[in-house]
C-alpha cells in the first residue's frame, strides 16, 4: 500500500497518524504501533512507513481475524497468534537477556507479548512457563540460569504472589505484571496488581494489567541503560 508521507521535524506525518520517527534516539525506544482500535488500513499504512524509515516495524494487539489479511498486505510480516504482534525485522542484537516468566499457562499471552517485543527488540529471552507458586519447586529447580539476566519481567493473575517470591531471590531487577486471570474476587486482575504494589519484597516495578509490552519496554530500558 503506498502510503503518501512528508516528513518534518522528527515525525513521518501520513495523514492519519504522525509517526514519531525519531523515538529511538531521543528514548532508545521505537515507536510501536498499538493496533486496538485501528483499522487493517491504518495498520498497514503505519507499519509501512515504520519499516521504510528504520527497517523496523511492531504491532501489537493485532487481532487474529485481521491476521491473514494483514499478512498478505506486508511481505515478510511475521504474526504471533498467541502474543498478538505483528512484526517487519528485527532490531540488531544487544547481548543482553531478560528473563520471562509466568505462573501458570493461563497467563501465556501476556508473557508471550513481552518475550516477541524483547526478541523483536534484539535480546536473548530466558522462558520460565507454569512456576506459580502452587508449586514453587517448579521455580528454583532452574532458578539459576536467570541470574544472567539484566531484568525478569515475572507475569501472574490470581493473588499475584510470583514476583514477590522471585524478586526475594534474586538481585537481578524484577518488573511485575499482573494479568486478568483468575476467578471472581481477582477482579479481572485488580486484586494481583495491588498485590504486586503492596510486595514486601522491596524494588519491584509494577507495570498496568495485561501489560506485556509495558514490561517489555521498562526491561529492555533497564538492559540497555546499564
């Protein structure tokens, strides 16, 4: 889709939307498009520009029914089904890894939405899937491994317990996401995030509800501010 662009003071203006072409340089992040809410049209177009400027474009929640569609309309587009992102390129490797984990299966799209971000952004992600603290033996059987990390972004619905137990072992930098699973009084996640806020373990960041970018986003700046 061509897509007419004029470009001025650090932003590709393309009608519908300003892209802020120089979000890199000034945040060390890139602009990533939040495909809720838009439509197939203005993904593309946005996206298009995206990958033109930098070689580098992701989209996230990108819904599965405009999956094919989208798919066919970018060449060398990659969709995660589970993570919702839509991705062109990868940004250069940092040598960093952070580590992904969650506390049960159920929490999977949000961990997976943090892990494609931090692999589309050039690290090496550390998986840890279904080491809730149910049963916490599953956890530190291999705890090991993710003390290389520069960050653990630790993602739990329910109580919320998993990041305060996982930032008590470790000194690697924890980032917490509480997600919305779990039966009526979690309240679609609100009884994990304040949790995760009131955590005895000190030095948690806490990120928004089913925030996986979010997480990803404070990982990768903590990775490469240090």
């Amino acid at each position: 889709m061509e897509t007419p662009t004029r470009e001025t003071g650090g932003f590709a203006d393309i009608g519908l939307a300003r892209i802020d072409t120089d979000r890199t340089r000034r945040t060390g992040l890139p602009e990533v498009v939040f495909a809720a809410g838009k439509t197939p049209d203005a993904i593309v177009a946005t996206m298009s520009t995206l990958y033109a400027t930098s070689g580098f474009a992701l989209a996230t929640r990108v819904l599965p029914e405009y999956a094919p569609g989208l798919i066919a309309r970018l060449p060398g587009v990659v969709y995660n089904e589970s993570a919702r992102t839509l991705r062109l390129g990868t940004l250069p490797p940092t040598g960093h890894a952070i580590g992904v984990l969650c506390a049960g299966t159920s929490d999977l799209p949000v961990a997976d939405e943090a892990a494609d971000v931090l692999e589309a952004f050039g690290h090496v992600v550390l998986r840890r899937t279904d080491v809730g603290v149910a049963g916490l033996h599953r956890l530190v059987s291999d705890f090991s491994e993710l003390e290389s990390a520069r960050a653990l972004v630790v993602v739990a619905g329910m109580e919320g317990t998993l990041p305060s137990v996982v930032a008590g072992l470790t000194r690697v930098p924890v980032i917490a996401v509480p997600t919305s699973v779990g039966y009526g009084a979690a309240f679609e996640g609100i009884a994990a995030l304040l949790a995760m806020l009131s955590s005895c373990a000190p030095g948690i960041g806490v990120v928004n509800i089913d925030n996986g970018f979010g997480a990803a986003a404070l990982a990768h700046k903590i990775a490469i501010g240090s």
